[in-house]
C-alpha cells in the first residue's frame, strides 16, 4: 500500500516559469513533509520541509504548501531553471514512534530552456 | 556533497552469493539509515541505527542485516542474492535519531544480480 503518492512520473516547464510538483498522502499520522531532489548518479539531497502545524515554508524560490484536509502537499518552484531539472521525491514522517521516512516514487521535472 | 561515503560505488555479483556495502556517516551524526531504490521505486527503507543500537525496522528481508560499529560506520549484508535485490541502495545519516533531523544521503552503491 503507497502511503505516499507522487502520481505525476514526469512534468516538464519552461524556463522562467512555475513548477508545481503535487504528492499525496493517505496516513493521517504523518505530520512532517520533506522534499528532496535528486540528480542521476548522487544521492537525494534535501530540499525543504514542512510540519502539520504549518500550512506553507518559504525557502527561496522553494515553496511547499500543506492541506492536511485534503491529506495533500504541493512544492512551487519560481522561477524554474534548468539546473532544476532532477526527481523530486516527497517523503512523510509521523514524529512519534519510529522515525522512518515513507517516500513517494518521484516525480522527474525537466525544465526547458 | 553531502559528507556521507558509501563504498563500493557498482557491485555486480551472481545469484546466491553474500555481499557487503559500507557507509561512513557525516562527522558529528549518530543515527545511519539505509534504504533500497529498485526501478521506477521510490526509497524503501530498510533500518535505522542510532549509537550502535537498531533505533527502527522497515522492509528490511531476514536475508538482510546491517550493523553499526563504536567508530559509527555502517554496513549492510544482503546474503543469499536473488536477481530482485538488483538496486540502489542509499545510506543516509542525521545529527540524532528524530523524524525532525533532516537525513543526508550518501551517492549510493548500485548492486547488479545476475
């Protein structure tokens, strides 16, 4: 069963403009979000993160968006570059009990020039 | 990079056989994840030590065992291989053992079954 779900394989945007990578989550214990990025032959990288008390975390041109109701996170990214151009994996924590991340199965943007 | 090694980069290895994969955490971090990326996958992970102690359990097979040494590395035996444990594997580390400590991760060691 997919706790985590990125149901967009791939999403490519042109330069300048927004990306808007979508995740979906079922478990209602989750209450951390991480995004991570990776690119081919390294290890992920974190991007940004968001608790459940939130509804929005600003870091830069990154900005990632909670709507627990609808058990839903989206990651903005404005403007897009090219060196953007990775998979972005969503993950969700509960943070009590164990501390396992569940990751999502990515989502590979690829953003135009 | 992110200050986490993980040696060897490519292993390739027959059915059967019993193979070793290494991490060296950042300097200063506790807590060692490992995780398995198969195709088109998103991570799964496997366990977590914190301290030399095993802190979480995931999907992790009984073929499968890791360990966390005093000098804090890890390593992780995957033995009796089949051609379904062909994957990524990551090693990831933090500062302690909470959901909050953000996990680096090292570039992988890419494991071929044949």
């Amino acid at each position: 069963d997919q706790q985590v779900k990125q149901n967009s394989p791939s999403l490519s945007v042109q330069e300048g403009r927004i990306s808007i990578l979508n995740c979906d989550y079922t478990n209602s214990m989750f209450d951390y979000f991480l995004w991570y990025k990776k690119y081919p032959a390294e290890g992920p990288t974190f991007l940004i993160s968001i608790s459940s008390i939130k509804d929005k975390n600003e870091d830069g041109r990154f900005t990632v968006f909670l709507n627990k109701s609808a058990k839903h996170l989206s990651l903005h990214i404005v403007p897009s570059q090219p060196g953007d151009s990775a998979v972005y994996f969503c993950a969700a924590t509960p943070n009590s009990g164990t501390y396992k991340y569940i990751f999502g199965t990515g989502t590979r943007l690829k953003v135009l020039a | 990079d992110s200050g986490v090694t993980q040696t060897p980069k490519h292993l390739i290895t027959a059915t059967g056989q019993r193979v070793t994969l290494r991490c060296s955490p950042r300097s200063g971090d506790l807590s060692v994840y490992w995780y398995q990326q198969s195709l088109d996958q998103g991570l799964q992970f496997l366990i977590q030590y914190y301290n030399g102690e095993e802190r979480a359990k995931g999907n992790i097979l009984e073929r499968f065992s890791a360990q966390q040494f005093p000098d804090l590395h890890s390593e992780l035996n995957l033995s009796s291989l089949e051609l379904g444990d062909s994957a990524l594997y990551f090693c990831a580390s933090s500062v302690g053992g909470l959901a909050r400590d953000t996990q680096y991760f090292g570039p992988g060691t890419r494991l071929t079954v044949l």
